[in-house]
C-alpha cells in the first residue's frame, strides 16, 4: 500500500499512483515524484531469508545488514529516516543505538554531526491490520514537512 499512502498524503487520492487498466503502478510517475520530493529509499537488509512463507516480521532472518553507515554518509542532505516495519525499526535503532520511536512518531539522533530525525510509520504492507486511510494519517506530518515542500508541481 505504500504508494496508495503516497497518493492520499500528496494527492488526497488513493489511485493516483495505480493503473487499475493494467492493475498495476504507473512506475514512471512514482519515480519523477520520488526525484522531485527528494525521497531515497533502501532496505535496512540486504540479504535475507524467509523461513515460512509468509511476509511476516517474524519468519524473516536478516543474513546480512545494510551497510547504514556508508548509506546515510552518502546522502548528506538527509534529515529524516523512515522505517516502515518492526524489523527495519529493529535494525536501524540497534546499530545507531537510537531509542525506538512510537509508531506515528520520530526521535532526534546525531550522525556525523548532522541532527537527524527517525520516523516509525506503520507497516505499508497489506498484512498490517490498520486501514489505509489510518495509516496514511500516520503519514501525513511526515509528508507535510519533509515531502511535499519539494514538489513544485503539486495539483489536487
């Protein structure tokens, strides 16, 4: 659901990011938008394996971790991190050493000298028990203060 969110936080539209005639994304707008809102995206993990077969947190083991350090170094405009699940939370909090945040809610840490803020949202997966419109709630700040102040061409 992750780009429905983005669609309700910047559109106030659900489907502005789905193609329903070929029940897809329309993956070029999703990037433009990306590009243009400032937004990277990366895993926390770079190899992992599922041990059922479900998209569970916890039927996931992470083999290896993103090398955050190198990732955030190499972005140094960043000013705020996002995890979107309790395993990506996990991660990032234990190898900054960052208290976790609510979910909905953010935490200040420092890193190279730059006072940077970590965001917990909910889930974006499907699997998540909370409806979109309350996710996307959750959201909203975010978006208003860091997302769409970089898209000039924002229309509703």
């Amino acid at each position: 659901d992750m780009w429905r969110i983005f669609g309700l936080c910047l559109y106030g539209d659900k489907m502005w990011f789905v193609d329903e005639e070929h029940h897809s994304f329309r993956l070029d707008d999703i990037k433009k938008m990306l590009i243009d809102a400032k937004v990277g995206m990366y895993d926390t993990a770079k190899v992992v394996r599922r041990t059922k077969n479900t998209a569970a947190d916890k039927d996931l083991e992470v083999v290896e971790t993103t090398n955050l350090e190198l990732l955030l170094g190499s972005a140094p405009s960043c000013r705020a991190v996002v995890t979107t699940g309790q395993k990506a939370t996990d991660i990032f909090c234990q190898h900054f050493d960052v208290t976790q945040p609510k979910v909905g809610k953010y935490v200040c840490f420092n890193f190279q000298n730059r006072l940077l803020r970590l965001y917990r949202m909910p889930s974006s997966s499907r699997a998540y028990p909370m409806k979109l419109e309350r996710k996307a709630e959750a959201y909203q700040p975010l978006f208003d203060e860091f997302i769409k102040t970089n898209i000039h061409n924002l229309s509703t």
